[in-house]
C-alpha cells in the first residue's frame, strides 16, 4: 500500500496526514496544531512527534515525510523562514528520526509542492522544465526537469527592480499588506514570471500555495508566453509532497 505520513512545518501551523502517495488523496483526518512563537527544533520536532502519534493506526510504521521552510542539504537545515534561526546548521533528520523512532525524510516546503504536483498534480508528465511557485507569506519555487526535482532553488529571493528580495514584494502576504487588487498584483507577478521566464525558458509555470484555490480571480492577469496553470494541492501540497517524498526514498 503507498501510503506514508506528510508532515508540513508552516509559520502559522503545523499539519499532518496519512498519503495516498499514487493518487495524492489524503486518506486521514488532516491534524494541526500551532507553529510555537519561537519554533525552535526541539518544539516542532515535539509537535511533529505528536502528530505522527496521533495518525500513526498500529498496521505498522508509516514512512514519513517533513516538509520545513529551509533548505535541506543531506538532512542538515541549512536556512530558516520563519522558524528559528537555531535551524541553520541544525541535523535537523536526525532529530527527528531518533525523536520518532525510525527514519525521517526531510525536504523543503517548495520543493515538497513540486514534488506533489510532478507525481499526482498539474505538472504530471510534462515534459522539459517546469516551475512550480507557491505564494504564501513569501514565494516558493520547485524546478522539476521531466519529472525529476531539482532542489533549493529559491528563486522568490531574486532581485528584480531594485528590490533586492523579490518576494517581499510580490507574495501573497504582500498583497494584503499593501492592499493591492488583483489586477495591482497582477503587475508584480508578471515582472516575476516574466524575470523566470527569460532566465529559465520553461515549459510551463504551476502556481500553488492557499492563494491558488481561486487562481481564477488573477492567473489572466500574468501577462506570460509560458503556459501557466494552477496547483493541484493548494494547501495541502506540502503535506503530500512530504509524504511522497517519503516513500520514494525510505530506507528498504
């Protein structure tokens, strides 16, 4: 049975689910609990812990999956976005792993979203490059080359126009501070898409992230050449990106 636990470490919440990792249905309840004020590894990895527990159904050890808003190399935590900054240079697979009592896969939040929408999402089977962005309280990026992640792009901090990290001034978060309409937004995403779309050339742009369930109030206002559709997953794509990860590279 392909089913895995995917777990999502965000700035406001923590959530968790059991994963059909073929079809990319959740087959549990989806339980959270608040991302603490600090969130230090030793009080998520508690969190995390307990909400494995929760779904955990006694049929035997799922794998699972950890999608954290860092850049993960080798299992170490090599960035923090609002986490704390005891993350950078953290073992953060290890933590987990011997918090949890088997191993753990970790994978950046974005790139879990990519992950999720490579396998079961929009971008399944889509041949050359896509770019998979999640706008949120920043912007997320995932690059998946015919069907393969290339991880830690972080592409939200490029500079554009002189702003020197792009997604504080475009993201979801951003909009609501600056209380733009959709179509003000419109104009800041296009000179992101735009600035990916000459760097990059791909062959298809997936938006994601909460703001994708009604990407039909701004997705028309991206003013692009590449094909550009919405996410799948919306909230749920780290959570099943995760949990697929998980699954493809548990230890056998």
């Amino acid at each position: 049975m392909a089913q895995a636990i995917g777990v999502d470490v965000g700035g406001t919440s923590i959530k968790a689910a059991v994963v059909d990792t073929l079809s990319g249905e959740l087959r549990s309840e989806r339980v959270q609990a608040a991302t603490p004020a600090q969130a230090t590894p030793d009080e998520v990895v508690e969190i995390v812990a307990a909400l494995v527990a929760e779904l955990q159904t006694g049929s035997g050890e799922l794998p699972v999956g950890v999608a954290l808003p860092s850049v993960v190399i080798d299992g170490i935590t090599k960035s923090a976005a609002n986490i704390h900054a005891s993350w950078i240079g953290h073992p953060a697979a290890a933590h987990f792993s011997q918090a949890l009592c088997r191993p753990v896969t970790l994978i950046n939040d974005a790139d879990a979203a990519g992950w999720a929408e490579s396998i079961s999402g929009s971008a399944k089977g889509q041949r050359g490059l896509t770019v998979v962005t999640t706008l949120g309280t920043g912007i997320g990026s995932a690059l998946i080359y015919d069907d393969m992640l290339i991880p830690g792009s972080e592409l939200g901090h490029l500079e554009i126009d002189g702003h020197p990290d792009y997604e504080r001034f475009a993201s979801s978060v951003a909009r609501e501070r600056d209380g733009l309409d959709y179509a003000e937004w419109g104009i800041r995403l296009t000179r992101f898409y735009q600035t990916l779309e000459h760097l990059l050339s791909p062959s298809l742009f997936v938006v994601g992230g909460g703001i994708s369930s009604v990407a039909d109030q701004f997705l028309h206002l991206i003013d692009v050449e590449t094909p550009l559709v919405a996410a799948r997953f919306h909230e749920h794509a780290g959570i099943v990106g995760a949990a697929g990860y998980a699954l493809a590279h548990r230890e056998v």
